[in-house]
C-alpha cells in the first residue's frame, strides 16, 4: 500500500506526508520517527532551569512531547515517549539535567509525557494542529494532562499536600507553558501551509 507524499488528506498528521512508496518503507519511515521523537526529547530534557522551591525544573522535554506527539500521530507519539521513559529508566542520563531512573519527584511529568503525546497525536489526526486556535487547544490540553499525571506523582513521592505539590509543579510553569503553546501555535499550522494543505 503506498502512502507517498500528496497534498494533506484529513486524518493526517505531519508525519504522513513524508515519502513512503512501500510496506517497508513505511515501516523504516515510522521507526525513524519514533527514535528521532525520543532523542527530541531526551536533547530537549537538557534545557532544564531550577525553580527555586520547586525539585522541577523548567525543561525543553514537555513542549517536544507535544510537538512530537501532535507531528506524528498518537501511535508514533505514545512509541517515541514510551522508547524515552524506558531507555532513560534503564540508565541513559536523558531525563531533565541529565538524570536518569525511576522515582524521582519529576517522574511523573515522564509518564504523563507518554499519555499527552497519546492524546495530542488523536487531536492532530482531527484537525487539532491546523489552525491557531486549534493548536492553542491542543497544547493547552496536552499540558492539562502532563500536569495531571506529575503535580499527584509530586505529592506522593515527596510527602507535600496537594496544594504545596500544585504551588510547586504547576503555578511556576504556566508562563512558560503559555510561551511554548505560543510557539506551536505559529509552527503547526505554518508546516501544513508549507505542505500545501488546503483542507
């Protein structure tokens, strides 16, 4: 089955235009999403700046979660993340700083990592990447459910309240959040146009 480049269909992310005249080709092109998704991200993770009074930092890792997510689909995306939660639990020093393993207070923003790529990537699929306002949407829920995963993991594994665990890993990082959507708002959309979609 060919799935060659061609000029945006609905029900296509980013991704699905790249060349991919066969079977196997195909296969070659996904699998090269999925590692370059989860190196995105682990270079990503080594943008990280300290919060003070916060054990998160502000990273790079998020917003590639999302721009991979949204560029290559939910399954690509959930791939890449899960290829990047597994391989820096194992001991690559890829998560934020250069850290690496599981149980960490910021843990919880990896696997929360995995499921908003999941879900960005189905938004995209529906359209959630090709306008501004769509986008803005997308990433405003893909960090929802990053947020929603990490600040309970934060409480758990560090013995804060809920409401210190939110002072901590939430309120600090919605300026850069809203920067970061700010960003993809402008890229998305202007990747379909230089694609030519029309839809």
């Amino acid at each position: 089955m060919s799935t060659a480049a061609a000029p945006a269909r609905s029900g296509a992310v980013l991704a699905d235009l790249l060349p991919s005249t066969t079977a196997t080709r195909a296969l070659a092109r996904d699998a090269a999403l999925v590692l370059g998704g989860a190196a995105l991200t682990g270079i990503a993770a080594q943008i990280a700046v300290p919060v003070p009074g916060s054990p998160v930092p502000v990273t790079g890792q998020t917003f590639a979660a999302l721009l991979v997510g949204t560029a290559v689909g939910a399954r690509r995306g959930f791939l890449s993340l899960a290829l990047y939660a597994l391989v820096g639990m194992a001991g690559v020093p890829w998560f934020a700083g250069g850290t690496s393993g599981a149980g960490g207070a910021s843990f919880g923003y990896v696997l929360g990592m995995l499921l908003a790529a999941t879900v960005v990537g189905a938004l995209a699929r529906r359209g959630g990447d090709r306008s501004v306002l769509r986008t803005a949407g997308t990433m405003v829920l893909g960090s929802a459910v990053i947020y929603a995963v990490g600040v309970p993991y934060l409480a758990l594994s560090t013995g804060m309240s809920l409401g210190a665990a939110v002072a901590a890993g939430l309120v600090p990082f919605l300026i850069g959040d809203a920067l970061k959507a700010a960003l993809a708002m402008g890229a998305l959309p202007t990747a379909w146009k230089l694609m030519g979609d029309r839809a």
